[in-house]
C-alpha cells in the first residue's frame, strides 16, 4: 500500500510525505522538504507499476516524481522546463515503458487552467509535448491512464 500526504509540521514545512505498507508493517519515508506557511492547494498522483508505483507531486510550483518498489524510492526528479504554476500532476507509464506526466497549469481558487503535459521514451527523452489552453475547469484536473497496448488516455 502506498500513500502520498503533504506535511504540515509547525506549520511551515509542506515536504511530501511517502507512507509504504504491507498491511503489517508501515514506513514513512520524507520525499523532499518544502518550507513554505501557505497551504499548496495541490494534489499527488500514485500509478501503480508491475513492481511498484510511480508517484508524482507539487512542490513551489513545479512537479516532482520518482518511483518506488520493494527496493526502495528513486531519487526524485523535476520535470523539464520553468516550474511557475504547475500543479495537480497525474502520472502514468505504458507498456511499451513511455512516461507520461500531465499537470493542470495557472489554477488557483475558483479558476481553472491549461492542461500540459510531457512524454517521455523508456529511456527518459522527451519525445512529446502539449498544452490545451483552459482545458482543466475550476475544482478539477487531469487523469492520465495507460492503454492496454501502448499510448494513453488523457482525460480532462
């Protein structure tokens, strides 16, 4: 069992929060650290994997994401590019071992945003890119699924 939850510790550190669990037994491992005293108003994705789960977040405005197995948590890693205003990641790898990692763009309370997303190959090239401009409605955001062959669905 895998959870994602934001810290909230004295009130200013917001590090992304891993709890991994068997059902028996449960580890909390710290992802990253964030000190900030507002709330993030974002969200966290976990995919699970044949031999885990991929795990995506927010953290001051740009997306995070490793994976995790039985092995342990890989090193976090941003995604390309300037980190203004992302938020609400999903994350999602297909059979053929493509990464797709989408996000709403510019939200805040009450607004919507653009929905962009990046395609990675099994070796981690960008190969593709998008945006849909005011694509994500207010209260909302993306969720990427894998299609059974190979390729996603991009649902918004």
């Amino acid at each position: 069992m895998f959870v994602l939850f934001r810290g909230a510790t004295g009130g200013t550190e917001r590090g992304m929060q891993l709890l991994r669990g068997n059902g028996d037994q449960f580890e909390q491992i710290a992802l990253d650290s964030w000190e900030s005293s507002m709330c993030p108003m974002s969200t966290a994705a976990i995919e699970p994997s044949s031999d885990g789960a991929l795990l995506a977040w927010e953290r001051e405005g740009q997306i995070w994401w490793a994976k995790v197995s039985a092995s342990g948590v890989s090193t976090p890693r941003a995604v390309p590019g300037d980190g203004d205003g992302r938020k609400h990641p999903t994350i999602a790898m297909d059979a053929a071992g493509q990464l797709l990692i989408a996000w709403a763009q510019g939200t805040a309370w009450a607004q919507g945003g653009d929905l962009v997303w990046l395609l990675f190959d099994p070796a981690l090239q960008l190969i593709d890119t998008g945006r849909i401009t005011t694509a994500i409605p207010p209260w909302s955001r993306a969720a990427a699924v894998a299609r059974p062959d190979s390729g996603f669905y991009l649902i918004y």
